[in-house]
C-alpha cells in the first residue's frame, strides 16, 4: 500500500508539473518601447 | 514630464528613448529614424511602439503625462508572443558587443522581425534645468529575422563607447526591439529588452579572461 500511495504522488507530481509547462504557453509580458524625439533649445 | 514616467509610472515595462533633433546630440540612426522612418520632422514627439504618438507639449506636465500613459497603457493591452534578453557578449573598452536573444513562444505566430538595437546614456546631456533621458548615442538596424514558434534567433550588434559614455557607465543601457520589417511608420514593436544595470568591470572580467582579475577589482 504505502509503495502504490508513492506511485500515486509522483504521477500526480509527473502532472502538475505537465500542467506548469503547459501554462508557460501564455502571452509573453510585453515592455513598451517609448521614443521621445526632442531637442535642448 | 519624463521622468516620472520612466521612474514612477512604468519602471518595469516601458523602455524610454530619447531621439534628439535638430541639436548637438543628434545621432545617424537617430535622424534616419525620425525623418526616413516616422517621415515627420517635428518636437517634441513621443512614439509608443511605433504605432500610437502624442505631437507637442499641452503646456501641463500632468496633462503631457496623462497623454502619454494613455497611449502606453494601450500598448501594454497588447498581448505579445515576442520575448527579448540582452547580454554582453565582449567587452574590450572602448569596444562592446551585445547579444539579443529574440524568441517566439510556443503558441506564436511565424513571421520576420526587424532588429534593432541602440546604445542610450541616462541623464544626459548634462544641461542645467532639465533630466535628458536615455538619450540615443548610437543605434543600429541590425537586420531581418525569420522566426518561428518556439525559436530564438540570437542576434549581435557591436558599439564603440566614448569618454562620456565610459566616465558614467552606470548610466549606460543597451536597448534591443524587434518590430513588423516596414521601411515606414506605422510598424509595430512586439517587444523590448535591455541591459539593466549595466557595469564595467575592469582587468578583462567581463570578457572572461581572469588571469588578470584581482580582488581588488572591480
């Protein structure tokens, strides 16, 4: 029993961290370029 | 107006540049971009992502802000599938190379980017009165990169530092974009990166060669 309970906990671990990697699929975070075109009158 | 814009409103997502005009600061890229690229000659003018502007000064520098957030919280609404990580590569004073790691994620959608990439000195020039910031000192089109979902194209851009630069090179930031290959506005910027904090080490460190590092330096 206790070495089918530690199968069970590394499929489920095996899972999440499947899950994790498929949430990297996400939009990146986007950095906006700002250009301020002036001039020293 | 700037900054607070740069310091207080967007530190984390927005890369500001300045292009300067018409002055002692002007720059190759800087001039071709305004007048080749944007095709408009006046200032100030403020670009976001290449796509949305704010022409003149409204005469309130909270109104001038409110002005400019708005197009920037407009662009960062944007979803992008376009990440960017700038490393140093050499450098052997006064010449450095950079690198930009430009990736498309997983999920993204096949196509070129143009790179950019520009070397930008903070606080300067050192004029009584006013915080010039991230003013353009050179900049580079580096080229066009076909790429693909879960691809990175590493791209690489040398720069030549002065005196100026190099007497406050914390102030230093090399910035890289990648944007829709259009010889003409508008084209979008998918995304920005950039060296954050910026240092020079001295006896080689970073070019990797140890043998004449000590503990005393940097």
């Amino acid at each position: 029993m206790v070495r089918h309970r530690a199968y069970l906990g590394a499929t489920l671990l095996a899972m999440a961290v499947i899950a994790a990697a498929a949430g990297d699929a996400v939009a990146a975070e986007r950095t906006v370029l700002g250009e301020y075109f002036n001039a020293t009158w | 107006m700037v900054p607070p814009i740069v310091d207080d409103l967007y530190p984390d997502n927005l890369e500001l540049i300045g292009i300067h005009r018409t002055d002692a600061y002007v720059t190759t890229w800087g001039n071709s971009r305004m007048t080749v690229f944007y095709t408009y000659e006046g200032v100030p003018n403020f670009w976001t992502d290449a796509t949305l502007n704010v022409l003149g000064y409204y005469g309130n520098p909270n109104t001038q802000i409110a002005q400019w957030s708005a197009k920037i919280n407009s662009r960062l609404a944007v979803p992008t599938d376009i990440t960017i990580d700038v490393s140093t590569v050499e450098l052997n004073l006064p010449n450095g190379t950079f690198e930009a790691n430009v990736c498309m994620e997983a999920g993204g959608t096949a196509r070129t980017v143009r790179v950019f990439m520009v070397r930008v000195l903070d606080h300067y020039p050192f004029l009584s009165g006013y915080d010039y910031r991230n003013t353009v000192r050179e900049g580079f089109q580096v080229g066009d990169y076909p790429l693909n979902p879960d691809e990175c194209v590493p791209v690489q851009q040398a720069f030549a530092f002065d005196t100026v630069d190099l007497e406050n090179a914390p102030n230093i930031k090399i910035i890289a974009f990648a944007q829709e290959p259009n010889d003409h506005s508008p084209a979008e910027v998918y995304q920005v990166g950039s060296t954050w904090p910026f240092r020079v080490f001295a006896d080689g460190f970073e070019s990797g060669d140890l043998l004449a590092w000590s503990a005393t330096v940097p």
